[in-house]
C-alpha cells in the first residue's frame, strides 16, 4: 500500500467518524429519524441528568416560575410537556406546588423511566406518555399551557411538532418553546432556525403577545398565547377577558380534568378506555399497554 493510500484510507475513516459524531452526538439521531433520535436518549437515559448537573435554583428561577405566571389565575391547569426526557420541567413545576395535572410526553422509554422514579412522589398529578411529538393524541383546545425545552431541535419534523403544539393548546393557553442558536446551531440545518425566521414561524400560526429573547446558553426562549378567550384572574376567582380580535372558545375540557382522560388513540383519534394495565380504542380496536406507570402509545407498545 502507497503512502497515497495510505492517506486516502486515513481521510476517509477521519471523515466517516466526523459524521458519525454530527450525526448521533451533535445532532443527536435527528437526520435518521425519530426513532433514532429515542434510542440515542435510551443510550444515556441512566447518566443524563449527571451529564447535565442541573441546578434546582436555576431550575425553578428559568423555567417553573415563568410557567406558573403564565397560569396565574387558573386553580387547577392542564399542561402538556413535549419531550419531556428525565421529566426535569414537572419535577422543577411541582417543587414549586403547581397545583394542575401535567402530562409528560417523550418518545425515549429509557427517559421516561427515568422521569417516572423522579416524579414518583408526584404520580397522581403526572401522566407520562410514549408517543412521536408529530402525532399528539389530544383532542384541539386541549391544555393551558404546552411546553417544549431544548427539544425542538432535535426532531424530525418540527414544523409539524410545532402545529401540533398550537393545536392542542386552548384558546388562550401560553406556549413555551426553546429554539437552538449559537456555533452548533449551524450544524443543525432545517432543525434549529436563526431568530428572524423563528420569530416569522412563530407569526404564522395563530399566536399573540409572542415574545422571543435570549434564554440560558445557546438558547432563545419564545413565549406565546393563543388567540382566543383569555382566563385572568378576578376577584371572583376566574374571569373571561376578551382579545382585540376574539375567536369562540373552543376549549371543551372542564377545569380539573387529568392527564389520562385528555389522552385519544394516536391511530384514529378516538376516545380511549381504562382497563387493566392498558388502554382500548374502542373504534380501532387498538391496545395500549401502561408498563412502569408509562402509557405505550408509540407502535402500540412495540
């Protein structure tokens, strides 16, 4: 073998781990799928929350306290948590006495079990959820607020992730939404958006008092309501405040209503019954197994 060869070989094994490490660290299996994307948290679901040492009072200071003044005056909220990983908003939620039910979704069983020995104390107000975040088994209107932290980047289709993030969030609700910027930001393309074209995305779906700014490292923060009816509080307890341009409220779910009930059959939309140790579609006749306090709805439990 040539010196030539010799470096031609070395090159390109250079080049083909440099992608591998873009494709499975940096962007994290994203290019591959979402089922990728699941495994590659599977891989170091058990060491993910000591890689990332987070600090309970940075915790409660960037994400519960802005969250629970979004629902300021709604007594018992419905909130969704799009990939929601070790379950670090809703522990951060409930350390500061969120007084709702929150439903945890990710696609990652190695995460959710994890989230689920974390929130254990707190079972009867978590709802953890297996499912693609492109296919959210709400009903439209369905929660007070929907959130998504250092996630979006890491999907497939975030467009789609983002529409049904608005879908499912009632008329009224806040958003809370993280986009990726700095140096690997770059290395995300059609993932992570620079901050004029997350701000013109943002404009284009039914959204008002949209705010976007600069959110701990390598992050903005996006905060957003619905157009819609607007819950404020009142000295009566919770009043109505109608928009510049209001819409019906379209939001069906009374006050009070937990996680499990919100959820529908991810194949047909249907509403989805209790049995023992799983969920039944009636219309679709489909199975969804709850294994470890996690409801299987992705590939119906596979």
């Amino acid at each position: 073998m040539t010196w030539l060869s010799i470096g031609i070989f070395a090159a390109l094994v250079v080049g083909l781990g440099a992608l591998i490490y873009w494709q499975l660290v940096i962007a994290e299996g994203t290019y591959l799928g979402s089922r990728m994307v699941a495994r590659t948290y599977d891989w170091v679901a058990t060491r993910y929350d000591a890689i990332k040492q987070f600090n309970p009072r940075n915790e409660s200071w960037f994400i519960a306290l802005p969250v629970l003044r979004g629902l300021q005056g709604l007594q018992q909220p419905l909130l969704l948590d799009v990939a929601t990983g070790t379950g670090r908003l809703p522990l951060a939620l409930l350390q500061e006495r969120f007084r709702g039910q929150i439903v945890g979704l990710d696609l990652s069983q190695g995460m959710l079990r994890q989230a689920r020995a974390k929130l254990q104390m707190y079972s009867e107000q978590v709802t953890l959820v297996r499912q693609d975040a492109s296919n959210l088994p709400f009903d439209d209107g369905q929660f007070d607020a929907v959130t998504c932290l250092e996630s979006l980047e890491f999907m497939p289709r975030p467009l789609e992730v983002l529409a049904e993030m608005v879908r499912v969030l009632a008329p009224g609700g806040i958003l809370f939404l993280t986009n990726r910027v700095g140096m690997e930001a770059r290395l995300l393309p059609r993932r992570a958006f620079s901050r004029p074209l997350f701000e013109q995305t943002l404009a284009a779906f039914p959204l008002t008092e949209v705010e976007v700014y600069p959110w701990q490292v390598d992050y903005d923060l996006a905060i957003a309501r619905k157009l819609g009816w607007k819950a404020t509080s009142s000295a009566g307890g919770i009043g109505r405040e109608e928009p510049s341009a209001p819409i019906p409220d379209l939001n069906p779910r009374a006050q009070g209503t937990d996680g499990m009930s919100s959820l529908r059959c991810p194949a047909c939309a249907g509403p989805l019954q209790r049995g023992v140790g799983k969920l039944l579609c009636p219309v679709c006749k489909g199975v969804f197994p709850i294994r470890d306090g996690v409801v299987h709805l992705a590939g119906r439990g596979d």
